[in-house]
C-alpha cells in the first residue's frame, strides 16, 4: 500500500530524499575547518537530485563533479548523494549507458581520492563501495522492471491480437449472414411477389385459381421462415433447427420458382454424392439466387439449371431473357454474394449475356473445400 502510494507521487518522494540528504550534510559542513565551501558545494550536490528520474546521466555528471570538488578540498561527509544518482541511473538507464556512465563516475572518484589523500583510505573506500553497491542495487531492479515491462507489453499484444481476431471474426460471420438473410429474402420476395400478381390478375375473372397462387406465397413464405431460422439460429445455438439446405434440396427450390410460371428444367451430370457442408450449402445458395435474378430482371419464360458432380463441382444457370438486366444493375448484392461464397471455396462464378440472347451464371467450386 505505501509502496504504491509512493510510486504516484515521485516528486514528493525526490524533495524528501534531498531533504533528509541536506540535514546531515549541512550538519557536517558546519563543524568542518571549511563550513561555508562545505555547505555551498554540499547543496549543489543535492539540488541535482530532484531531476534524477527526468536526467539521470546529466545528473550523476554533475553530483560526481561536486564530489571532486569536495574530494579535492578534503570535505566530502557523505556518499548519499552519489550512491543516489548512481542507483538512479542503474534503474532507469539502459544497461550498457548505465554501465558506462557509472563505471566513469566511479573511476573518476576513486582516483581523485587516490590523489587526494586527504580521506582515510578505509574511508575512501567504504565510500566507492556504498556507490558501487546501490549501482548493483539499481541495476537488479532495473533488469527487473524491463523483465516486467517485456512480459506487459507482450501481453497488451496478445490481447490486440485477439482484440483483432474477435473483430475480424465478427465481420466475417456478420457478411455470411448477410449474404444468407439476401439469398432467402430476395428469393421468397420475388416468389411471393409474382404469386401475389397473379392471384390478383385473375380474382375478379376467376377467383376459383386465386387459391392456386396463395397456396404457392404460404408455401414460399414458410420456407422462407425456416431458412430465416436456420440462418439466425447461430444466435441461439440451442434452438435444435434443421441443418442448412443443399442440393439435395433442389427439387424443391426448382417446383418453387415454377409455381411462379417460368418453366425450370433441372439436369444432373455425373454422380450425386456428399458435399462438404459449406460447398453444399453455397451450391444451392449460388442457384437460388441465380434463378431469383431471372425471375426479377430477366423477363425469361425458361430457364435450365444444370449441376455436374466431379473433381470440380460445376453448376450453370441459363435463361432465354434478352439477357440484359432491367434496371442497368448486373453487378447486384446477388451476384456480388455469389461470387464471395465462391471465392471462399477457392471457387469462381462468372456472369452474363450469351451469344443469340440469354443470362448465363456459372459457377465452380472444388469439391474439396470447407472440409
């Protein structure tokens, strides 16, 4: 607790430490032959102290030349202040600055007492040895400190890392469901949509079909329903729902969209067989919303969907519209979507007009992706 409280007010720490270094020191320069030159520099040698966190160099520099002084004229009392800045810079410093400043303060202060003479020689070196002492001391608590620093800093790291990560992921799963919640949308909107043109085009003629066509917008809005459910169920991942449509699924998706008037034929080419989950999913996906474009910008009467099972799974969708989309908009959220699933697979999707009229998507997907 009191460590901590220190270690938030340094300056207040700094003007006590030069406090308590002054009272003693002004102490022995009074009852010295020289008490006014032992005051003077004995107070030039403490003020520095109070920038020692801010110049640690520049301030063992300066406490090491009083220290000469002193040394010179025989009335350096205490060592405090240099084992201060020497611990001081130990602390703070880099090693091999720390290494070197030290090393020449020390040196330099053990050969002026060399000269000197006036200081005993056990004096002398009681006094290199203090100084030398709290540079190791210093020097532990430094390494220390970097060791705590590296391990702080590798773990802000780490945690950016999966800051990033979480984020990145978030994204992605975001776009899947967007692109999940456009395929299932789009698509039943334009069954419901047609449907509901029709039932209203022959209510007042003959209300007896009307019942065909709201019969065909139940049944796409409650397949609609179910892929909403199965798309949000990552939301809830208790909730129990049915897996994700695939080809299998088809034949459906085919008698739906021909509820709606355009003629659909459906051809397989090579052996069914099992999918991974995710080419299976965006194989069906990539033919919903191909067959939802003819239906809403085409102006097509048929349309052919064609899968071909092998190495590379391929699947084409053609129509007989005049192969131009309506609105001036070929590059859609759809055909967009289409074209991500694909690449996720390391699949590629290509579109557009055919000679002699016509849409043409198509699409391949490695049958050994999302294993």
């Amino acid at each position: 607790m009191i460590w901590n409280w220190l270690g938030r007010r340094p300056l207040a720490v700094d003007v006590a430490l030069v406090a308590l270094a002054l009272i003693p020191t002004i102490a022995a320069a009074v009852q010295h032959s020289h008490p006014v030159a032992g005051c003077v520099l004995g107070i030039a040698e403490t003020l520095p102290l109070l920038r020692r966190r801010q110049r640690p160099v520049a301030v063992l520099a300066l406490v090491t030349l009083f220290v000469l002084a002193m040394v010179a004229l025989g009335i350096w009392f205490l060592p405090f202040q240099f084992g201060l800045a020497l611990y001081t810079l130990a602390t703070i410093c880099e090693r091999r600055v720390a290494l070197a400043a030290g090393a020449a303060a020390v040196l330099a202060t053990a050969a002026a007492e060399a000269v000197s003479g006036d200081l005993g020689f056990g004096d002398s070196v009681s006094r290199l040895v203090f100084g030398v002492a709290l540079w190791l001391l210093g020097d532990s608590i430094g390494s220390r400190r970097a060791y705590v620093r590296e391990i702080e800093e590798k773990a802000d790291r780490l945690e950016r890392g999966r800051e990033a990560d979480a984020r990145r992921a978030t994204a992605e799963e975001q776009a899947r469901i967007a692109r999940e919640l456009h395929d299932v949308v789009a698509h039943a909107l334009s069954v419901i949509v047609i449907q509901a043109a029709a039932a209203d085009d022959v209510f007042e003629h003959e209300p007896a079909r009307v019942r065909e066509p709201i019969r065909a917008i139940e049944s796409a809005a409650r397949s609609a329903l179910g892929d909403l459910r199965r798309v949000l169920g990552v939301l809830q991942p208790d909730a129990g729902l049915e897996p994700q449509p695939g080809l299998a699924l088809l034949d459906g998706l085919v008698e739906q969209v021909r509820a709606t008037g355009l003629e659909v034929s459906l051809r397989v080419e090579g052996a069914p067989r099992a999918l991974p989950a995710a080419v299976d999913l965006s194989a069906y996906r990539i033919v919903q919303e191909a067959l939802t474009n003819t239906l809403k910008h085409s102006g097509a009467g048929r349309a052919t969907v064609r899968v071909r099972y092998g190495e590379v799974l391929g699947i084409e969708v053609r129509d007989d519209g005049p192969g131009v989309v309506a609105d001036g908009t070929p590059e859609g959220n759809g055909l967009i979507g289409m074209r991500e699933r694909a690449a996720m697979l390391g699949g590629t999707v290509e579109a557009g007009s055919r000679a002699g009229g016509g849409y043409v998507v198509s699409a391949r997907l490695p049958v050994g992706a999302g294993r």
